[in-house]
C-alpha cells in the first residue's frame, strides 16, 4: 500500500501535459494508493475559487484514506518530541501524523517533502521521494 502525500498530489493536480501523471500511474501500478485527511485538507484549503473546491471535493470523495486512530496523535507528536530533543525541526507535525499513519499501516509514503527525511531519523519510516526530474520515483528510506 502507498501513501500518497500532499507534496506529490500538488504535483499531480498542477500537471498540465501528463507526465508527472504517467509518473506517477508508472510508479504505482497496481499496488493500493491511498490518502491521509490530513492531504484531504490541505489540498482542500488550497482551492483558488468555488469551482476548484468543488472539483476537488468531489474528486477525493472518491478516493480511499487511512485514518487516524486515538494512538496516531501520541505517537505522531513523540516523533515531534524527539525530533525536537535532538534539535532537529520540521516545518508542520501535520507531517509526524502523516509519517505515523504510513509507520501503523505498513504503508510505504510517497512524498516530495523534505521533513519526511528528518522524520526518518528518528522512526523506520518506509519512504520514496517522488522525483519528478526524470520522472521517476527512488527509493528514500526503508
């Protein structure tokens, strides 16, 4: 299962000539792709106008999400704790729960944010950063 996170939906949605599109349908294949809430809000709040919210809403309906359960927030704000003892930051703990919803689910995240590097460092974070320049996705952590 794939964990798709809002720094690659970004790049799909922005594709106007269907690569990164292709890239990423390539990457994929046939293995289960699915959505955090978290990725479901961000792409949300980022609509430019009524349309584009509608489009988007109705487009991730559709779509199939991990969800969070009453652990994910504790153990997504330690990777936070820590990352902080250690005197490393990432730029939203919004990211520690999209990581912790990939660590409990087994599921591998496919981002194309930094954060997720650092996060790795302190978690078994099983990760590809989706690299767009050459289209093709590596393999970023295990």
């Amino acid at each position: 299962m794939i964990l798709v996170d809002t720094s690659v939906w970004v790049e799909l949605l922005r594709d106007r000539e269907g690569a990164i599109v292709q890239a990423f349908h390539q990457r994929v294949q046939n293995e289960i792709y699915v959505l955090s809430r978290f990725t479901q809000l961000e792409l949300l709040q980022g609509a430019k106008n009524q349309t584009e919210w509608d489009r988007l809403e109705d487009y991730l309906a559709t779509q199939y999400y991990l969800e969070a359960t009453e652990s994910t927030w504790v153990a997504a704000a330690r990777i936070y704790f820590e990352l902080r003892r250690q005197g490393k930051t990432v730029n939203s703990p919004i990211d520690c729960c999209i990581a912790q919803l990939a660590i409990q689910n087994r599921a591998i995240l496919l981002h194309r944010d930094h954060d997720f590097s650092t996060i790795a460092k302190v978690r078994p974070l099983p990760a590809e950063y989706f690299s767009i320049s050459g289209f093709k996705a590596t393999r970023f952590s295990d």
